[in-house]
C-alpha cells in the first residue's frame, strides 16, 4: 500500500437503464468509501426522481453525480481506465480480477476509472475499446448473471480492502473481562456445585475445578457475559431456596 492516501477511482455507469439501478450503485459505492459518481447518456435523463429512494441515503454520491453525453468525455481526465466485461470482445487487454484492479489502482498514480455497462446489454466494443484493463468477476459459469448495483459492489468492496475502513460490529465489541471477575465467576459456580456433590471423589476434585475453571475462562468473555452468567447462577441458587 502506498505510504499516502490512494486514489479512489471513479465509478463510471454507461447509459444505465433505470433510476433505481443508479441508486442501487451509489448505495453499494458509499457503503465501501467511494463517492465519484460520472453518468454517460442516461436513458430515462437526470437527476431521476427513482434513484434517490433506491440510495438508501447515499444522497451525497448522487448530488454529485456528473453527466456526460459519451463514455470518451466521461473519462477524459482519466490516466487508468477499467471496463468490467464478461468477455473481451475481441480486444486484446490484460484481464484482472477486481482483487487485483483495486491493487492496480491503489498502487499507482493518477485517476482511474471503472466503466460498467447497461444492465441489459453491457459494455459496447467501442466502450471496452477506451480502456487499457478488463476487469472480470470470477462467477458461476452456469449462473453469470451480476446486476448492476452488484457488479459496483464487487469492486467497491475489493477498493475498500486498501483504505482504513472500520468494520462496524468492532467498534461495540467489549474487551475480555478482567481475571477478578472470571475468578468470581468460577467460585460462583463452585459454591453452588459443592454442596450438590459435584467435586467427588476427593481424590478428583482438584481435576475436576481445574477442568471446570479452564471451561469458564477459555471463551474468553466479556465483563457483561460474566455478568449474565452469575445472574443465571444466582437466579438458579434462588429458586432452590425457594
């Protein structure tokens, strides 16, 4: 990864059919970091009133969003340009996997751009033609079939590999409880097994709290699953004195 920043390539949508579909994309852009959105000849024009529902709030993407009359224009101040087609088309260009684009487009200079096409037809020769790279999803042969606001996904996802994106779910994950509350937590467990007869013979009661304190503590919990459990324990030990 370069020591600076990289730069993100423009995502690029050659006369794209339906309104909802351009929403679907920027959704799909904005959820991995990307913003840039150019259009080439929309067929039902722009801005449409179709794809701002269908963002589900990437409204700044679409705001954004550039429009041109030819896929020559749109990437005119482009020094890289990929098009994402299942076939070349009888042009002879290198062909990458989106992994390996978004390595490409992290690792080097200038902007890039990555062309999809229609949904129903794809990418024209003359299309394919403007760019130096083939950018192709490994897929199912018996099954092709990408939309879209997936194809975008596919490489937004594989870009944002190379930027310091943060899985959400980390950022409420809680730390390992401290060793005092798991040390409670197992006498808890004890004192109510002892007098249930848990620990004998005597002779095994030594391997059998080891095995059980190993138990307790190899998850790995946090101070509110310990937490939990003792509430287990003591709601258990409460209905037994009941």
């Amino acid at each position: 990864m370069p020591a600076t920043e990289p730069e993100p390539p423009i995502i690029v949508l050659v006369r794209p059919q339906l309104g909802e579909n351009i929403g679907k994309a920027a959704r799909a852009m904005l959820n991995f970091g990307l913003t840039e959105l150019r259009l080439v000849a929309p067929r039902d024009g722009w801005p449409n009133p179709s794809a701002g529902p269908a963002a589900s709030g990437a409204d700044e993407v679409l705001a954004r969003a550039r429009v041109y009359a030819s896929t020559a224009e749109a990437v005119a101040d482009c020094a890289h340009v990929y098009a994402t087609t299942v076939r070349k088309r009888g042009v002879s260009k290198p062909v990458l996997t989106p992994e390996a684009a978004a390595g490409e487009i992290a690792g080097q200079r200038g902007r890039s751009a990555v062309l999809f096409g229609a949904e129903r037809s794809g990418l024209e020769t003359a299309d394919v033609a403007l760019a130096r790279t083939i950018v192709t999803v490994p897929i199912n042969p018996a099954f092709g079939s990408l939309n879209l606001a997936q194809a975008v996904l596919v490489v937004a996802y594989e870009w944002s590999k190379h930027r310091d994106l943060v899985q959400p779910t980390l950022e409420d994950e809680l730390p390992p409880a401290p060793q005092d509350e798991l040390d409670g937590l197992v006498r808890h467990f004890e004192e109510l097994l002892e007098p249930k007869g848990y620990f004998r013979p005597p002779a095994r009661a030594g391997a059998t709290r080891r095995t059980l304190r190993g138990l307790l503590t190899k998850p790995g919990w946090n101070h509110l699953e310990v937490r939990t459990l003792r509430g287990v324990l003591s709601a258990l030990a409460k209905k037994q004195r009941e």
